[in-house]
C-alpha cells in the first residue's frame, strides 16, 4: 500500500495498474465478443477518461474507430435547468454503433443531461463503457453496459482522474484518505 499527496490531500493505493489492466482487457474481450462484424465508433469523454479510452481500444480487435468529446455543463435557462452539451463531435453518429467511454459515473447527471443530445442524432446502437461507478452516489440510475469497478462513494485519483488538475500521470488508482 502507497500513501501520496496530492496537492493537500493524502491518497492510498485503491486499484493497481495490473488489476485495472486486466479488467480493462476483460471489457475488451467483451466488445470484441459483441461487436463481431460491426465497426464501433468509441466515443471518449476528455479529460478523465484519456487513458482508460486509450487502453481499452488498445485490446479492441474488430474494425473500430475513437474520437473524443468534452463535455461542458452550464445552467439554461430556468425552464431547462442544466444544459449539458458535447464540443469536438465532429463525426457523424447517424446509423453508427457507439460506445460512449467515460472515467466515472458518480450522480449519472452529466450523462443523463448528455445521452438525449448522443440519441437525438440517431445512433444504430449506445452503449455506455466506464471505468468507474460510484452505486451509492446514484442520482439518475443509467445501464452501464461494460464496467470496469464499482467503487465505493470516496473520492479517487489517478489514471486520467484528477484532483484539481493533478494526478492524471498516475498508473493506479488512489483512495481519498
Ligand atoms: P456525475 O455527473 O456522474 O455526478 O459526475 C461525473 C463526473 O464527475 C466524472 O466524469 C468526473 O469528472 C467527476 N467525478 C466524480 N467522482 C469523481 C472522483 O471520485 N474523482 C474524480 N477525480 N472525479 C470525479
């Protein structure tokens, strides 16, 4: 066990780089199970979600292609509430298969606010890949089709998750102290 600051917090080992690389190549397997004679078009959530999307698609063998959106949050108005919105989807999603690849689904807001705006535009297939969910967190309950770990509700860092900009670089995962 490796205890680390970050900034002015203390974090401890949760998840190493072997245990969460050999469940990143389990969720592959899987797609390459289910995506046999398809070309899915992965759709990474930047920043968090860099390594766990690079990775993934490293194990995956069918035909695929990966691009990556950022997702910006901001208050509509107060008919709407908050509004989430894509920037950088420059492809075209219509009669594609997606699997949209997020670091971490905690209260499932940003993707219950962003999943209408990715089906609006009518993909063949959506499914959600994510690294991490936080159940006890749950505010909008969402299917999550390949999951890597379920966590409990503690705040974590490392491998593309940071805490106020750091701890991105870090090959495992950290546990809030
Ligand atoms: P949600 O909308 O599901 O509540 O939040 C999802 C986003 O919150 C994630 O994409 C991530 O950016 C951030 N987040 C939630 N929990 C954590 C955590 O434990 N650590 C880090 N670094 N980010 C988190």
């Amino acid at each position: 066990m490796s205890v680390i600051k970050v900034h002015d917090k203390t974090f401890e080992t949760f998840l190493s780089e072997e245990t969460i690389q050999k469940r990143v190549k389990e969720l592959a397997a899987a797609i390459n199970n289910d995506y046999k004679s398809k070309r899915p078009l992965f759709i990474g959530v930047l920043n968090g979600a860099f390594m766990f999307a690079a990775d993934l698609f490293k194990h995956v063998e069918v035909d695929a292609e990966i691009c990556f959106i950022k997702l910006v949050s901001y208050h509509g108005t107060k008919s709407t509430g908050k509004v989430v919105t894509s920037i950088g989807l420059m492809e075209d999603v219509f009669g594609r298969d997606v699997i949209l690849v997020e670091d971490i689904v905690d209260t499932g807001k940003t993707l219950h606010e962003f999943l209408p705006t990715l089906l609006h535009q009518q993909p063949a297939s959506l499914k959600i890949a994510a690294l991490l969910h936080k159940p006890e967190a749950t505010i909008h309950p969402l299917a999550i089709d390949y999951l890597a770990f379920s966590i409990p509700d503690k705040f974590v860092v490392g491998y593309g998750l940071d805490y106020d900009g750091l701890g991105r670089n870090l090959k495992e995962i950290y546990q809030l102290v």
